[in-house]
C-alpha cells in the first residue's frame, strides 16, 4: 500500500512539475446574452438587439462568435481606460489580429473604441460584408500604412447610444481599400492622421477588436489578438508599465536631477519614458527625497513637453503633496509630447536638506530640472555671498536665458525675479535693468565691470553705473483670424520648432502667454500656419527690446458668421483674448485674415468680413489698424473666391490682399483646400513683408 502511494505520488508531483513549467490558459467561456467583464487579460463586451448570438472567449485575446438572423450585434475584446488620457500619453498602439471571418450580409471587422471631450465613436476598418461602410460619404483623405491605404471619413450620430448615454457625437473612420483579415495595425498612426484633417480624439476609453454583424448573419473565429503599447505587451490589468524608484541618498538642487531618477511617486499611469517620466495626470505627484538647497534657491528651470491642449501647473512642495508651496511653473501647450522646452520660475523659501514634491494638474513629460541661486557645498570662490547682477536665473551665468526670464517678468508671465535683476541697483527691476542686459549681450557694455571678482572685506559703496538710453520695449501684438489654413495643415518640421523668446503666443484655451512653437490652434497637432514664419519675418525687423505677441483666433472649418457679432458664437471670445493682450501692456499692431473656404463663392461674404473687422476695430480700440487678407489656394477648388477677397481694400480702410500666386496645396488633401508646408511658410513670409511694408518698419 505504502509503495502503491509513494508511486501515485510521484505521478502527482511529475504532473505539478509539468503544469508548473505549462501553466493552463484561461478556461474558456460562452456568452449569449449582453454581458461585459475581463477574460483572458483583457476586456470583453457581448451586446445583441433581437436575434440569436453566441460568443466564446477563449485564451488571451482570442474568441469566435456566431449570429443568425440579428438587427444588431457586436462581439468585442480589448482595454479599457479611464478617460484621463490621451492617446500619445498612454504610448504608441499596435494591434496584431489573424480572424477567419465569414460574414452573411452587412458586417464588420474593425478595430474599435471611444474618446470622450470630445465624445467619438471610431472604426478601422479591416474588412466587411456587403455593405462597406460608412456608406456613400465623401472620404476626407486617405492614410496609407501597413502595407495599405486607408479612407477616412467623418459621420456625425444624432441622439443615439454611447458611453455617455443617449447623445449626439462623431464617428471616425479609416477602412481599407483592400480587405483583410489578419497582420498588423498601426493604430496611433490612424489617430495621427485623423487630427492632421482637423478630427480631433479626446481622453482615451477604449481600445479593441470588434466583428460587428447588422441585420445580417455570420460567423467569425478570432485566433488571435493582442494590443502592445510602446511595442511592449498590455493587457487589462498592466495596460501600461510602471517605473521603479530608487533609494534615498542626499542629492544637490543645483546640479542636474533627471526626472526618472525619483524616490517614490503617486500616479495610476505615471512612468518612465526613455529619459524622462510621462503619461502624469492630473493629482499625481513625484517625490524627491534629501535634496540639499544649501542657504538657498531662487529659481528653477525644468526640460517638459506639454502636447496637451492646456496649460499645466507644476507645484513644488516640501514634505508632502499638501506641504510649503516654494514656486509653481506653468507649462503652456506646445503641441508635441517630444518637444522639449527649457522654462524657468522662481522658488523662494527653501534651504537646508528637504523632500521635494513636484506636484501637477494636469498632463506634461519632464525630463530633468535643477535649481539656481545658490550653492550646496560651501566654497571659498572670492566671489562667495556676492550677487552677480544680471544672472536673473541664477546659475551663476548671465545669458540669453536671463534675457528671456527678465522678458517675461517685464510682461507679466512670472510675478518676480531676483535682485541680480536689478542690474543698475536702484531698487527697482525694470526696462532699464532689461536694456543693460540686452546691451551686454551684445557686447556695448561689459556687467563683469560691475560684478567685481575680488569684492574688499569691508563695505565699499554700491556701484550705480549711468545706465545708456534705451528705448522701452514694446509688446506688439497681431490677430490671427480664419479657418485652417489659418490654422495650419501642413505638419511642422524640426526648422519650424527653433523657438525665440522675443515671440510669444496666447494659449489657445486658456489665455496664457508662452513661448510660440507650432502648432499655435487646437486640433491641429504638429501642424504650422502662416502665423508662425510671420513672426519669425518680423522679428528681424524690430528692436532688440520689442516682443511679438500673437494672438490665434483661427477655428478650422468655420464660416465667417461664427466670428461675427451679431450671431456668431465666437466674437466674444476674440474680444476677450485681444484685450488680455491689451491688459498685459500689448499693442495690437495688426490684423491677419485668412479664411473664405466654407463661405466660397458668396456675394455677400466680403460685407461681413468688412463689418467683422469694424466692430473688432471699434471694440478693441485698434483705430485703422493694417488689415491683411490672404488669398486662398489657386490650384484648389475655392480659387473661384478668391475675386471676392480681392473686393476687401475697397471695403476696408488699411486693407491689403496677400498673393497666393504660385503656392502650392498639400498633396495630402483631397479636397484641395490646404497650402503644403513650404507654401504655408512662404505665405507667412508675404504675410509679414506686407507689414513690414505698411507699418513702415
């Protein structure tokens, strides 16, 4: 007997060494009536209107479903999200799929999913039955990837079922030209090209592979399917990865900390990305433990990309999320996750060894930052406990980055600097102090000359040097008014994204002043408008001390009645960012007009763009502003309008028309509407020579 059990048990414990070296897959499960819930490591939904449908979930991603004789069904698997993120903050999506799909009448084979603010419902279209969807509509464009091409299409669903109830929202599609049912989809480079024709996806809800079946029969077998995320594997509950920290050691605040490099953190999604950390969201915080600020910090200066379509806050705190409150750094839009910029704020009580908390409102990447204004290990430099007057940032260096944070404090962007900004050391910081750096800068005069580098022992009266005459800076500020060529379409390149800190740009929502980097508009991710190389033209033009300001105001796809005053929804909000420029010291030297598209051919178009801009004139105070109106694409098929664009200078006092001669459209666009991106830069060139011209500079 005693033998007969040492064998059985042997058996026993051979086959619980084998199913540890195989574990079993999930056990199969069949649903026939409308059921959600997570099997195989990802969501699933089954959900019929009348009819008979089986669905049977099988290992990982796969399931096979059947239906007879349905009005509508669909069998699903993929991830859910929580509607906090975009789709370039969760990383780039691929699917991989292999279906035998037989469908029987109208069906899809899709990848399918939700966005919400805004509220869409969006299909890629792989294959389908007799009916290819969605219907008889105009595509906007197409996409090619993955070895095919893609139309795209927008429909727009009134009052009906979605993840927000009954509502009204937009469908987006992409469906191949040529059926298939099995590779690899690309799905961020769907995404991508839905925004650049002005669909804009909202905060990510759901991802997943969907047969769809409508008054129709049909059998489907899914053999595979998985989601990756960043080319790594995701599934229900680790969708996305999450970084590791580290161990406590002391650390200096001013020597370079990269982001990753943190204690602990608070954050559903947060983790590493290459360099730095990304996918924030709002409420989430990292921790920084035993940073040494020395006697003292004032200022600090972060690497962060913000390709949301606000502005994020990011608190520094001490000892806790809730803790001092030491600075805050705003990090306007700029449209492009990888971009990177170099902002700077000021902090101000924090010494000694602290944990830092960075605390944050809403999305951004940081890559590294440092503080500035002081010193973590004591040095006998004869210089040691001496202000070095005009080093505004505090890195013990005077630059054009202290050229650029004196700027924004003489615009009102930042609400203090240090005393090193009070270069000519009459107690105040201002536009003389702002002259003298700009004249050292370009080598009129040495500040080393008032910054001795072996100050005596005792007191010696302070220097107050006869600071040369300046003329004070001005902050000249432009309207920019249209549509999307206004806007931008073309996609910008690496040339377009050099920033200058003498132009500036509103946020498009949130009315706050930020260096200019394209794209300038929502909605249009990555793309340039003639607003951007209008700047960057005249720039050149204007004295070393002057700012430019611009202030878009273009809506893609908009008629000229929803910018006017009488019945238009967007006159007021014109009004009011023009006027938070005027409240900020600027002068709204002219306007920039580029729109007719959606209003092509109209005999009565030109009255209103003429009443338009008088009442904006008469609003804003502007006097007889210049006005430019840019002529639309000659090849494309609203050049017929331009005549009625050329009808403005007799309308319109201190009107001129910006020639489109000779530019060219973007291959791209199906509708022929869009100037491609050396056009678009050449547009904004003429653009700004005609101002240059008229206002005399």
């Amino acid at each position: 007997m005693k033998h007969k059990i040492r064998g059985k048990f042997s058996i026993l414990l051979s086959l619980t060494l084998l199913l540890s070296l195989f574990p079993l897959n999930a056990q199969a499960k069949t649903v026939t009536s409308n059921d959600t819930g997570t099997h195989g490591g990802y969501n699933y939904e089954y959900w019929k209107d009348n009819g008979n449908g089986t669905m049977v979930l099988k290992d990982d991603g796969a399931f096979s479903c059947e239906w007879n004789n349905i009005n509508n069904i669909l069998f699903r698997k993929g991830l859910k999200y929580n509607e906090t993120q975009t789709y370039q903050q969760i990383g780039t999506m691929t699917m991989e799929y292999a279906c035998d799909y037989y469908p029987n009448g109208n069906s899809y084979l899709s990848v399918y999913g939700w966005t919400s603010d805004p509220l869409v419902e969006y299909y890629i279209i792989e294959s389908w039955g007799n009916w290819r969807p969605p219907g008889s509509n105009n595509p906007k464009g197409t996409v090619n990837v993955d070895g095919g091409i893609y139309d795209i299409y927008e429909t727009t669903r009134t009052q009906q079922p979605s993840i927000k109830g009954t509502a009204t929202f937009q469908q987006y599609w992409s469906v191949r030209q040529n059926k298939r049912t099995s590779g690899t989809i690309s799905v961020s480079e769907h995404f991508k090209a839905w925004e650049a024709k002005g669909m804009k996806m909202g905060k990510f809800y759901e991802i997943s592979l969907v047969v769809e079946g409508y008054q129709s029969s049909g059998k489907a077998d899914v053999t595979k399917m998985s989601i990756n995320i960043d080319g790594k594997p995701a599934s229900s509950a680790n969708p996305t990865a999450t970084p590791t920290s580290l161990p406590a050691t002391e650390r200096s605040a001013f020597s370079t900390i990269e982001a990753e490099e943190y204690n602990s953190a608070n954050g559903t999604n947060l983790r590493s990305i290459g360099t730095g950390v990304g996918y924030i969201q709002n409420g989430d915080y990292i921790v920084y433990n035993m940073i040494n600020f020395g006697s003292g910090a004032n200022t600090f200066k972060a690497k962060v990309a913000n390709g949301n379509t606000t502005a994020t806050t990011i608190q520094l705190r001490l000892g806790s999320p809730s803790g001092t409150l030491i600075g805050s750094l705003v990090v306007p839009t700029n449209g492009d996750w990888d971009a990177y910029d170099e902002l700077s704020t000021t902090v101000s009580g924090v010494s000694g060894t602290k944990d830092l908390y960075l605390c944050f409102d809403g999305p951004v990447n940081i890559d590294s930052f440092i503080f500035g204004g002081g010193s973590s290990i004591p040095t006998s430099s004869p210089n040691s406990g001496t202000t070095l007057l005009g080093d505004v940032d505090g890195n013990k260096e005077i630059n054009s980055l202290d050229f650029a944070m004196m700027r924004q404090y003489l615009l009102g962007m930042i609400s203090s600097v240090s005393d090193a900004a009070d270069v000519n050391q009459d107690g105040e910081r201002n536009s003389l102090d702002f002259g003298m750096l700009r004249q050292h800068l370009l080598g009129i005069i040495d500040l080393g000359d008032i910054n001795p580098t072996n100050p005596p022992a005792t007191p010696t009266p302070k220097i107050t040097p006869t600071p040369t005459p300046v003329e004070t800076a001005k902050f000249r500020c432009f309207l920019l008014l249209g549509q999307s060529n206004m806007a931008g379409w073309a996609r910008a390149e690496s040339s377009d994204k050099v920033t200058n800190p003498r132009i500036l740009s509103l946020g498009y929502d949130n009315n706050q002043w930020g260096v200019a980097v394209p794209p300038l508009h929502e909605a249009f991710q990555g793309a340039i408008g003639p607003g951007d190389w209008f700047a960057k033209t005249l720039i050149n033009r204007l004295p070393e001390n002057d700012t430019i300001g611009l202030i878009p105001c273009a809506i893609s796809g908009e008629k000229i009645e929803t910018f006017m005053k009488n019945g238009g929804s967007k006159y007021n909000w014109i009004v009011s960012r023009a006027k938070s420029a005027q409240q900020r010291g600027g002068v709204i030297e002219g306007i920039l007009l580029h729109q007719g598209e959606s209003n092509n051919g109209q005999s009565d178009w030109p009255n209103k763009v003429s009443t338009l801009i008088s009442d904006l004139k008469k609003d804003l105070g502007l006097g007889d502003v210049p006005v430019l109106a840019g002529e639309l694409l000659y090849s494309g098929s609203c050049a017929g309008h331009n005549t009625q664009i050329n009808r403005l200078p007799s309308m319109i006092n201190n009107c001129y028309v910006i020639s489109a001669s000779g530019l060219s459209g973007d291959p791209s666009d199906v509708w022929g509407l869009h100037f491609n991106h050396d056009s678009t830069v050449e547009l904004g060139k003429r653009y700004a020579n005609k101002m240059i011209e008229v206002l005399g500079w």
